[in-house]
C-alpha cells in the first residue's frame, strides 16, 4: 500500500477511535421518577414509619438536595422535564386543556417541541421510557412516546382503539397494544414489580452502548389495585389504605435496589448516573390520608398546591466515584435536569430551554443560580369546573414565596426562611415587593390557547376559537 494511502487510513482509524472513546466519557443515564412521593415520605428525609432502606443508604453515598422542586401535578411536571421548559412556556400546564369543540383533552406536546429523548438520541444514546408518559393525546400519534425521541416504550396509554378508552388492562410496547393478562407472568406485587423486569431487560440489551432509561414508576400514586403483597406492615393495625400506601413505597425502594444491583452486576456502575425524584408533592385521594405518615414533611400543602408541600420533593443524585457525598442547599428544578444532561454530555444546550445545569454541583464547582422560580397551572378539566379555572401562579425569589389563586385574586407572600411552613403571610408589609412579583408573574407566563385562566386571553373562552390538538 503507497505510504499516502497508508496515512488515511491510519488517520480515519485515529479519528473514529477518538470519536468513540469520547462518546464513552458520556455515562448511561438512569432517571428514577416516582408518582406523588412527597418531601417527607423517605427516611433520609424525614419519615419515621415508612421503610426505604436502600434510597436511605444512596442519598448518603451521592447528593441529598433539600431545595429541588418540580410542579404541583402529573402533566406539566413531566413537560417540564422533558422539555426543559419552566411552567410558564410549556405547552401543558395543567392534567387537561381546553380543546376543539369546547371539549377537555389531554394536550400533547407540540411537534417542534425537542425532547431529552431526542436530544440524547443525537448524542449516541439508546433511549427508553417504562411507565407513565402522560404528555400525548390519543388521536395525535406523533406525540406518543415511541414518536417523541425513545426508542423503547414501555407503558398504559390513553388510546382510542379501544370500546373503553381508558382500559387499565392494556400496556403499550413500542407502540403496539399488549393486554396486560399476557404480560403478568406471576404474582406480581404491582405494576413496577413488571416495569422493573422490563427495566432489566433493556439494560440487559444495551449494556454494550450508552443508554438513557426514564424509570416512570406508578408508586405512591392511588389507586394501586394491582398490589398483591398483604404482609408488609400488617402488624401495625393501620387502615387498609394507609397500609397500602406504605407498603408500596416500601416496595419502591427494594424495586430501584434491584435495578442499582443489576447495573453493578453488570460493571456499569462506574459509568451511570442515577437522579431519583417525584412528579409532585404526595396525594391526598383513594382514601388516603396524606397526614397519616406526614407525607409532606410539615410543609403546606399537597398535589396540585403550589405551596411548598404540593411541589417541594426528593431528589438524590449517585454517580460511583464522580461526586463526593453531601447536602446541596443549591435550589434546582425539575425543568433543570434537561440543561444537567446537556452539560453531562458535553453538548449544546437548546433555546428552548429555561432551566440550568446543576452539573456543577455535582462536581463541587461553582454553580449558577437561578434569578427566581415561576409555577403556574390550570386544574379545570374532565370532571371539574372552577373558579378562575382552578389557576394558580408562584414564584420563589431567593427566600420569598408569591402565591397566587386566581388570576383576579391577590397575591400571598412568605419569607421562607422564618415561616418554611407558609403560615404568616406578610403580603400587607411589602407592597413593593409584591408589585415586583406581580410583574414577574405577567411576565414569565406565555399566551397559551388550550389553558386560557392565566390572564393573557380573557376573551379566548367566548370566542370560541379553538386550535387543533394536532400541533406544530
């Protein structure tokens, strides 16, 4: 072979082995979302009855964050993680919007909108969700998970191809219907008991190449008719339904100890990130008492409060040999895990996005802050209608809280560092204080045609004109 020829050769070699060991820096990505854990349902954060030995034990070997938050319930929680948006640019801003034909639907994300999936799709990475996605309609297939960036899916949907459209008794695999009576191979204790061996499988499958696995469990969330295991905590003489409850975030933590364990089995530990928190604050519904085990850890609130206890949560950080072990005081959101994949991989960080990268706090460098936190949904939906919409706005500006219930209502204020448990609201004190959030909540929320009560389309209602749920 010429000495030329020999050189390209030689110098493609170099490169495509350079460009491999590089992406090979990027660790997987485990991220573990449970469904309504409150701030104070975790022994390292507080709880005193409820068991979670494993979770315990990781926030001590990674990053305990005290000051993490995400919203108040299920749907623009999980936009805002996917899309790296704060609440107030979302797309979702509430469980359902106002659709055609002045019907309530569950509105997708846009097409244009970019999510983590396809992000690290781009960046090498094998992606999969199992569980709950919650962020497409059934008639707008492209919003569907397996459409939206994720190779493997593995979750309920919503779907219209059924005679009841929300039947609990079919899983979607990449798309395609399973009756769920085919999967259920032995007793399990619930659905994340099967979600878990699907987690494994997928690990199993891709542990040659990067991988990113959005872990959607269904634990706490009611109801859980599918748990089976009428042993844990029996001996407390609880009510059933708080037994239940319990147990299955007892079972939560022995399920992520299996998945951790599979990936140390496998050696990939030293090169897989894993950041586990909640979609919102704990529930209070099925029965459930959410005082009964002080689930929100003495703070106000619950699902779908904008106080601190309906969207203050968990969050724990383990990457083996990579972060040193410790409390973060850093106030981080759940729209700030996009931007924290971005800066893992080394890439370019999308416009769209309004979050900021806590990497730097997990490297022990110096961390950027946010000016303020914004919040805002809309609890009108399916089966309820409320004043103003149910709308309700917050922002946290370094230690003061604004609170908001209707557009129309006045504005609640707290210093959260006397008053953590928003008790004394000192709005009267401070006008200048809430005129400036009063600027800061017009101007953080976006026009938005399918959730209208947030003040910026007051005739919207009375127009009737409506868009389509098919996105742009």
């Amino acid at each position: 072979m010429p000495k030329f020829q020999l050189f390209l050769v030689l110098s493609l070699f170099f490169l495509l082995n350079c460009k491999k060991s590089t992406i090979k820096k990027s660790p997987n990505i485990i991220f573990l979302l449970a469904d309504d854990m409150g701030y104070g349902e975790l022994g390292s954060y507080g709880q005193k009855i409820i068991k979670t030995p494993f979770l315990d034990s990781l926030s001590t070997q990674g990053i305990k964050f005290n000051n993490f938050y995400t919203n108040a319930v299920c749907s623009p929680a999980r936009a805002a993680l996917i899309t790296g948006k704060h609440p107030g640019h979302t797309t979702i801003r509430g469980n359902s919007g106002i659709g055609e034909n002045d019907l309530w639907f569950r509105i997708p994300l846009k097409r244009s909108e970019l999510t983590v999936g396809e992000y690290l799709k781009n960046y090498g990475y094998t992606t999969g969700i199992i569980g709950k996605w919650h962020l497409e309609n059934p008639d707008s297939l492209y919003s569907w998970a397996h459409n939206k960036g994720f190779d493997y899916t593995f979750h309920r949907q919503w779907n219209k191809f059924k005679a009841n459209p929300n039947d609990p008794n079919t899983i979607w695999e990449n798309g395609k219907p399973i009756e769920i009576k085919k999967l259920w191979k032995k007793q399990y204790k619930s659905i994340d008991e099967l979600r878990t061996e699907k987690a494994i499988d997928f690990i199993s499958k891709n542990k040659e190449q990067q991988f990113f696995l959005l872990m959607s469990y269904k634990i706490p969330h009611t109801p859980e008719n599918d748990i089976y295991d009428d042993e844990i905590y029996k001996e407390k003489g609880w009510p059933e339904i708080e037994r239940q409850h319990a147990g299955r975030i007892t079972l939560l933590d022995s399920y992520i100890k299996t998945l951790f364990n599979h990936i140390k089995e496998l050696g990939l530990l030293e090169n897989t990130i894993f950041i586990f928190t909640s979609d919102n604050g704990p529930h209070n519904e099925g029965g459930h008492n959410h005082n009964f085990f002080n689930s929100n850890g003495n703070l106000r609130g619950f699902k779908r409060d904008l106080y601190e206890g309906g969207i203050k949560v968990p969050m724990i950080t383990y990457w083996k040999d990579k972060i040193t072990p410790k409390v973060s005081n850093h106030i981080s959101t759940i729209w700030d895990v996009f931007p924290t994949f971005c800066d893992i991989v080394d890439g370019e960080t999308p416009k769209q996005i309004d979050g900021i990268s806590f990497l730097p706090t997990l490297l022990n460098q110096k961390q950027k802050k946010h000016e303020y936190l914004y919040w805002e949904i809309q609890l009108d939906g399916w089966w309820q209608k409320l004043q103003d919409g149910g709308f309700r706005q917050a922002i946290r500006k370094d230690n003061w809280k604004a609170i908001r219930y209707g557009i129309n209502n006045k504005i609640e204020l707290y210093n959260l560092t006397k008053d953590s448990r928003e008790s004394n609201n000192v709005a009267a004190k401070y006008p200048d204080l809430i005129k400036s959030m009063d600027s800061l909540f017009k101007k953080s929320s976006n026009e938005n045609n399918w959730f209208p009560y947030g003040g910026k389309i007051q005739n919207y209602i009375a127009s009737k004109k409506h868009q389509s749920i098919n996105q742009k």
